[in-house]
C-alpha cells in the first residue's frame, strides 16, 4: 500500500481526497497498488468528518514518518508551502501541487531539489486545471521545437467576458455576479488584472525553455478596463474579446504577453466560453493543436492531482527529468513586436488619419461622440508613440 499525504483540505485538496475514494479500484490497477491518504494536514479540526481522523497540525508529522512516500500541497501562496514542500523533498518524499504561484516562483528551485534527492516534483494541475497540457509538452511533444502556446487559462475572467458578451452588462456588474457564484474571489485582483494568467504562462514558458521566467517580466494587462461599449464593437466586427496569455519562440529568444484580444471567428479560442479554458499550442513539426476543458473547479483540478500520483506512484524508486534551469531566461521586450489594434478616440477621422494614415473605422450600435478604428499591423512601440498624440479612450489588440 502507497500512503499518501494531502496538505490543505481545502475545494483542491478535499478534491484530491474524494478522487482517490471515488477511483480507488481504478487507480489500484493503473498503479498495481492501492493508495491510502495517511493524513491531512491543515490548520482547522473537522469535527464530525470522517477526515478528522487523519488531520495533523504540524507539517513534520508528515516529514518524519518513512511510510509516506507522496505528498499533494494544494494550500495556495509561496508560503509556507514553499517550506513544507522543500523539507518533503529533502525527506525522499515525492511532491505534487496544484500551486501556480509557487510553482512560478520557486519550480526550478524544487526540481533541482528533487532531482538532488531522486524524487520527483510535478505540477499538473498548477497550468489549466483539469487540462492535460504540462505532461504533453514534457513528454508528447518533445521531438518538436514549440513555436507559441496561445490560452485561455483564467476561468474567472473567461466567464465574466462571456456573460458581458452575451448580456451586455459591465464589468463591475458581472464581477458581483461571479462572486456570488463562486467563480471570483472576495478579492479578484489576480484575475482581473492577468498576474494569474501571467503565472500560468510563465511556468509554460519555463518549461519550453527549460529555464526560468520571471512572471513579474511578463507585460500583463487585465480586463477590468473593458466595458459595455467595447462588446458592441467587438459585436460589430464580428469578433470575441479573450483574455490571452501568449508566449512565443522568436529567433534565440521568447516573448510572453497577458492582454485582452479581439479574435475573429476563425480563432481556434473563439468560441472557448464561460469558465472553460483552451491552451493552444503549435510545433514546427506537429503544426497545431488545442488542449480543451474545465480550466478550474474541485473534481477537475483534482484530477490533474492525481494524475501527477499515480505517475509518481508507477516510477516509486525513479527519478523523472524535467529540464528547468534557475538561470533567468531575459524575455524579448514586447514593444518589438507587431500587432494590429483596434482603438477608440475622442478625435475626428480627420485626425485619425493624420496620426495613422488609412485606417479600418468602425461602428457601433448605439454609440456616438467617438471614432473606432482599427489600425495596421505595427510595432508595439510605434503603436504608443502615435496614440500618444491623441485623447485615447480606449486599446485593444487584434488577432
């Protein structure tokens, strides 16, 4: 029997424990073994759970005792799960977690850990939930140099820019709303603002280069800016506003982005809706494919989990190689690349023109008082230089 250690029973890691109970005769022959969850670690008591019995307060508990030979982190935040996961790897103890941010922050840092102790650290469930994109890019698409991965990968801001689609209410006005459901938090700044999105991307990133990016290096833009009247335009050419976390390949280099984006209908994220997520991702010799499902919640994210142990269960006494150097990889600044974006201005076309040239103007229903358009396609930087000469309302790129 391979005993088991869950930190944080909270809706991941309560998740992770129901998963190993609703699969347990499945997983046992994937596994060859059962899989037992020794104990629990948390804060709280749960009287009246069936868990109570396994719960632990103090995390050396877990590290002291030689029959726990996996443990999950699902606790969230650098610390002090950074701590706890680097005294779990120093006691020869395997370690999954669904923790982007200390993952972002401290993944090359425990894999060399790991590696050093000859046990693995893995990380499914930290980039899209429930969808399989870490183990695909670690182990399926090897043989191929990874050119971009494109994604939808923040639930919440997902469902808010659906419902604001559909329904044509505002942001402050669709945020209340995904509170309520659960969606956002009391505090949605890492939503909203893209630093989760950002996270995400630079593990991805990360991992393709096989060296560390700093998610504070990534431009990051959030859509608490966007508003009613940016969804008319957006209804009016046809197109679908997403937030995406973007990271290219370019010459020696790579270049990350969070930022919302207007995309047209032949986009393979188009139609990836409410709080689904998409990672898209194109080889130089598979071209492209698209990783699709439930980018969040309780059962789906544990699955990831528990994928990553039963991995680790079948490779007990092997260490499994995941390239990730601490030396810092220096991201391609984002103002030399090209985009095309749509703009709305209080000027005249006239102006436009003079500051732009030809332009693609657009309107919308209902709207009056300003100019939209669409620019061509141009460097970022070129793009701030000549929206600096006009009383710019509003700056959307375009896909």
């Amino acid at each position: 029997m391979i005993k088991v250690a869950v930190m944080g029973f909270g809706t991941i890691g309560s998740g992770v424990v129901e998963v190993l109970s609703i699969n347990r005769e499945s997983i046992a022959k994937r596994v060859g073994d059962t899989i037992d969850v020794k104990y629990v670690l948390d804060l709280r008591d749960f009287e009246g759970h069936p868990i109570q019995k396994k719960i632990v307060h103090d995390y050396r508990t877990i590290v002291e005792d030689k029959e726990v030979s996996i443990v999950v982190e699902t606790m969230g935040g650098v610390e002090p799960a950074y701590t706890f996961v680097k005294a779990m790897l120093e006691a020869g103890k395997h370690v999954t977690t669904s923790n982007k941010a200390l993952v972002a922050e401290k993944g090359a840092e425990l894999l060399e850990i790991a590696k050093a102790h000859q046990v693995n650290f893995q990380f499914e469930a930290s980039v899209g939930g429930g969808i399989p994109i870490i183990r695909p890019l670690k182990n399926c698409l090897t043989a191929d140099v990874i050119e971009e991965i494109t994604g939808i990968i923040n639930g919440t801001t997902n469902y808010m820019l659906t419902e604001m689609s559909e329904k044509g209410v505002d942001f402050d006005d669709v945020l209340k709303d995904a509170q309520a459901k659960g969606y956002a938090e009391k505090d949605p700044t890492a939503d909203v603002e893209g630093y989760d999105a950002g996270r995400k991307i630079a593990i991805l990133t990360s991992l393709v280069a096989g060296q560390q990016v700093d998610f504070e290096d990534i431009h990051t833009e959030g859509i608490s800016h966007i508003t009613s009247t940016d969804i008319k335009y957006a209804k009016s050419m046809g197109r679908a506003i997403k937030l995406l976390a973007t990271s290219k390949h370019v010459g020696d280099g790579y270049a990350a982005m969070v930022a919302p984006f207007l995309l047209n209908p032949e986009h393979p994220l188009f139609s990836v809706n409410g709080v689904f997520n998409a990672i898209f991702v194109k080889g130089n010799v598979l071209g492209d494919a698209m990783f699709y499902g439930s980018g969040a919640g309780k059962l789906p994210t544990a699955s990831a989990v528990v994928a990553d142990i039963v991995e680790m269960a079948k490779h007990m006494d092997k260490h499994i190689p995941i390239e990730w150097r601490r030396e810092k990889l220096e991201l391609i600044d984002y103002k030399d690349f090209d985009n095309r974006f749509f703009v709305r201005v209080n000027e005249s076309e006239e102006t436009v023109k003079a500051v732009f040239g030809e332009v693609e103007f657009v309107k919308a229903e209902g709207v009056t008082g300003e100019v939209g358009f669409v620019t061509a396609v141009m460097p970022e930087s070129e793009f701030e230089t000549r929206t600096a000469k006009l009383a710019v309302i509003q700056k959307i790129r375009v896909k």
